[in-house]
C-alpha cells in the first residue's frame, strides 16, 4: 500500500511545487521590477554616498540578526508538532524575546558608533565617520522589535507551500516601504528617507502576518519540549547564521571602512542590481525548495533524491545562464539604467555576476537543513568567510577595488568541497547532473557576446 501510494504522492507534491514556483517567480518578477523602479528614481533624487551610508546600517543591523538567528520559522517548517498550538505559540514567544534583546543590543551599538566618533578611529571619508550613521543604527532598534512580533502565520503557511498568501504579503509590504521612501526623498532628497522606508515596510510586513491569514492567533506560552527541540535545532543554526553573515556580507562591512562614501555607494548600486537575482534564488530556496524538500523526505530518500535532483538541474541551469549573459552584458545595464555617476557600477557588476554561480549549493543547503545537518551548512560557510576574510584585504593591497571585488568573488566557490563531499556520502552527486551549469554559462556567455557586438554597432 505504501509503496502503491509514493507515485500519487510524488506527483501531488511536484503539482504543488510547480504551482508554488509559478507563484513564486511571478512574484518575484513584480518585485524586482518594483525595486528596480524604486532604485532609478532614487538615484536622481539622492546621492552616491546616501546609498553607501544606508547599506552601511542595513549590513551592521542584518549582522545582529543573523547573530541572533535562533531558527524558528525553520523548526516550525521541519518539526512534526510544527503545526501544534503549543510549538507554535513558543515559537512565537521565543521571537519575541529575541526582539526585545535584539533591540537592546541595537542601542548599545549606536551608543558605542557614537562615542568612538570622539576617537576618530575610522577614515573620515568613510560611511563609519558618518555623524548620521548612530542615529541611524539607533532607529533600527525599533525595526527589531517588529519583527519580534510578527505572526506565525508566515512560517505555517511556508510549511503548507501557500505561496500565493505569502506572495501577497511580500509585494504589499514592499509597495508600502517604496511609496513612503520615493515620497520623503521627493521632499527632503535626503538618505533619511531610506530608513523611513524600510521600517515603514516592517511595520506593514508586521501588521499584515496578523491580518492577512485566516485560523486562530497563536498566544505566547512556554512549552518545553517544544523549547528544547526549537533551541536544540536553533544552536546549529544560530553558529550557521553566525559565519553565514560574515560569507555573505563580510566584505561590505570592510569595504565600507576601506572605500569613500561615494565609491562605496557604487558597489552597493552595482550589490543592488545583482541582488534581484540573489533574492529569487533565496525565496525560492526558503518558499519552496526547503519546505518540498522536507515533505519529500517524509515521504522516503527516494522521493527527497528525484525532487532535490530536478530542482538542482533547473537552478544550474537558470544561474548558469544569468551569470554568463550579465558578465558580457553588465556593463550595458548600468549604461542604460543610470547616470554618469553611477558608471563604475558596470563593471563591479559584471566581476559579481561570476558568483552566481557559486549559488547553486544553496539548493544543496537546504537538504542539508531537511535533514537535519545543519552543521554542514556552518562548516561551507565558515570556509567562505574564512576566504572572505583573507582574500579581500590581501587583494585590495594588491589589485585595489578591482582586486577586492575578485576575491569577493572567489571566495563565494570556497564551501565547494564541503558540498560535493556530502553529495557523495548521501548518494545525491551524477556527474551528469554537474555538467549542467558550465554548458548554461558557456552558451549564455556566446548569447551575451553575439549581443554586446549587435549593441556596440548599433548604438555606439
């Protein structure tokens, strides 16, 4: 009976994915559209270093929540009780209190940027010199104790693969923070606008999780059993988080104590652009690739393989793809999106498309994280920001910004090992699964020359 029941179960499941996935990208499409749109007409009305001094805060504050990153929205994805009043309503009660500390840690920050201003420790041309940046750190005490409150409802609807909800939620949230942000940038051009924004969106994002899903509101209580399963799977993530934020973000937080303001303010533009492609890949990972994965392995490692081996093929292909058309044609974007002041966002775009394709593990992480190995996660991370760490200084000294944005770069590819070795202990690596992604860059980069050719006749 089991073994008759897996095919309709398979099916039932890859229908469910294919429809979350259409929600998903379709979603994804209107978002960077609107962050695109957002992005050109803020670009006139600010300037360089507005953009430089806002990823500056952005980064330091992401930092805090990565540090404090307990796993949560996870354990309710993954656990079997997940969907029990009792887990649930510890779980919120657990994000609650990391709010609160979250926020408190947030003040003593900008307290201390603030007092390390009568020092003088950093470049005076830098973001970090800024005497808006504490004030600025300050505010964000307030974004964390928002998302502190935010309803379990969004992780139990990424459980159940409800992608059209949680879609709605997205886009809402996002409209809400743009038309605040272009509307006080109209009126006072100035980068506080920026912060405006952005808690304007986590209030609405907050506000929404209550309003906009149906079932009961899910009370605070202390459960523990559900504690101990929710800090137990959260130690590992907590330590991955950790080293995940230095992988990810570690060089903005060095190159913003190493470039001036307005050239930092560039790299975060060219960030920006590429970052479109990085939030697809990450909302398809933790709304759709995660969750069917965890079903799948309910339903047998059978089942979980063929899933994880579709996915994997699909994400080679559309990252390898993208990666070769935007490093022939990087240049051209920025050309035709922005001004003149902007220019040197080309070809910091075109270097960062190459880690794109350093990304297709991440569909590999999320098995990692479906079967409860997270510690594999923590270990590819802490190579990558081990790399991080080491190579962009170094490469900074020896080749400048464009030498610190090709170690970027490079030490997106240092997890690799750590990836192809659990792929051959849990029987997931197919050489020919592995070719996919070099033949999409290949081709793709042919595309991308056949059309910087067509271009440069055309228009120069």
């Amino acid at each position: 009976m089991v073994a008759a029941a897996l095919p309709d179960t398979s099916r039932a499941l890859q229908r469910r994915m294919w429809h979350a996935a259409a929600w998903l990208v379709g979603s994804n499409v209107t978002s960077q559209a609107l962050r695109l749109l957002s992005s050109l007409v803020l670009t006139r009305l600010l300037l360089p270093e507005s953009f430089g001094l806002m990823a500056a805060v952005q980064t330091l504050y992401f930092g805090l929540v990565m540090f404090s990153d307990l796993g949560v929205w996870q354990s309710v994805v993954t656990h079997p009780q997940g969907e029990q009043p009792k887990f649930l309503g510890t779980a919120f009660s657990v994000q609650c209190v990391r709010g609160l500390l979250l926020a408190a840690i947030v003040a003593l920050i900008a307290l201390g940027l603030k007092l390390s201003a009568l020092y003088a420790p950093f470049r005076a041309d830098t973001v970090y010199a800024d005497a808006r940046l504490p004030a600025m750190v300050l505010v964000f005490a307030l974004s964390a104790v928002l998302q502190g409150l935010e309803s379990m409802h969004i992780a139990t609807a990424q459980r159940a693969l409800q992608t059209r909800l949680l879609t709605r939620l997205e886009l809402l949230t996002q409209l809400a923070g743009m038309l605040v942000t272009i509307g006080c940038a109209g009126w006072t051009h100035s980068v506080w606008s920026l912060l405006l924004g952005t808690v304007t969106a986590t209030l609405a994002r907050t506000v929404l999780s209550h309003t906009l899903f149906d079932g009961p509101a899910y009370k605070p209580c202390w459960d523990r059993a559900s504690l101990r399963d929710i800090v137990g799977f959260g130690k590992w993530i907590f330590l991955s988080s950790i080293i995940g934020f230095a992988a990810a973000n570690g060089e903005k937080l060095i190159m913003g104590g190493t470039l001036a303001a307005q050239y930092f303010g560039v790299f975060s533009i060219a960030s920006l652009l590429l970052a479109a492609i990085v939030g697809l890949v990450g909302n398809l990972n933790a709304h759709l690739v995660f969750p069917s994965l965890s079903e799948a392995l309910r339903n047998g490692d059978a089942e979980a393989h063929k899933v994880y081996t579709r996915v994997q093929q699909l994400a080679d292909a559309i990252l390898g793809s993208i990666s070769g058309l935007t490093l022939v044609l990087g240049g051209w974007v920025v050309q035709v999106l922005y001004d003149t002041r902007y220019a040197e966002a080309g070809w910091m775009l075109q270097l960062l498309a190459l880690g794109l394709v350093a990304m297709r593990y991440q569909v590999l992480e999320q098995m990692m994280f479906a079967r409860n190995r997270p510690g594999w996660v923590t270990l590819s991370n802490t190579l990558r920001a081990l790399a991080l760490v080491v190579l962009v200084p170094l490469a900074y000294a020896w080749g400048g910004v464009q030498g610190a944005v090709l170690a970027v770069v490079a030490s997106q590819f240092a997890g690799w090992p750590v990836a192809l070795v659990f792929k051959v202990r849990h029987g997931l690596m197919s050489w020919k699964s592995e070719a996919v992604w070099p033949l999409a860059l290949l081709v793709s980069s042919g595309l991308g020359w056949l059309i910087h050719q067509l271009l440069s006749a055309f228009l120069r």
